[in-house]
C-alpha cells in the first residue's frame, strides 16, 4: 500500500525568482494549501493543464518532512517547486481517508508572491 502524504509547504529552489514562473504556476501555487494530500496536488496541476512529475530528493527537511521535486511544464517552459510533504500514519482498517478541504480564503488576503 502507498503511503499517505500530506503537503507541508511549497517553495521555490534556490536561485529562482517568483517572477520568472509562467501563470498557470502561480494559479497552481495559488490553489494549493497545507493539508492537501499527494492526490490532490496532482489533481490540482492536472485541472490547469500542467504536467507533473513528482520525485523523492536525496535530502531530508526538518521535523521528519521529506521533500519532493515537484516539476511543472507549461507546453515547453519548465518550472521546478520543491514540496515539503509528511508522511501520515496509517490506520488499520479499510476506511477511506478524509479529504482536506481548502481553506476559507480571505478576498483581502495577497497571494504567496505578491508584493
């Protein structure tokens, strides 16, 4: 059985400026919050068009958190978010695990780049 995993954060690697991202990244980064599990991130990317790949990287984050490369194309632009993501334990029996719902959003509230 797959692991459950839950999003902790996104970030962007080093080097890279929030500006350089083509915009269906940043409505990706947008519609993202803590909590959302590996499939609803994928789905998320998905419903905006984006292709996905989704791989473990070598290094460990802090407090158990694992982190993933998370590579985003736009037909041939590439974008590279590194996702922090936890492993949630599993439960014995059959139940289907709960959905995380997306946060009640604020409309005054500026998005993760925004200035």
């Amino acid at each position: 059985m797959a692991d459950r995993l839950e999003l902790v954060a996104l970030a962007l690697p080093a080097g890279c400026a929030p500006e350089t991202l083509p915009p269906p990244v940043m409505q990706f980064i947008a519609a993202c919050w803590p909590g959302m599990s590996r499939a609803q991130l994928l789905d998320r990317a998905r419903r905006l068009a984006l292709r996905v790949s989704f791989r473990a990287r070598p290094e460990r984050g802090p407090d158990g958190v694992r982190l993933y490369a998370l590579v985003l194309m736009v037909g041939e632009v590439r974008a590279e978010l590194v996702a922090h993501v936890r492993r949630l334990a599993r439960r014995r029996g059959t139940r289907r695990a709960r959905a995380s719902l997306p946060p009640v959003r604020d409309v005054r509230q500026k998005g993760l780049f925004e200035g």
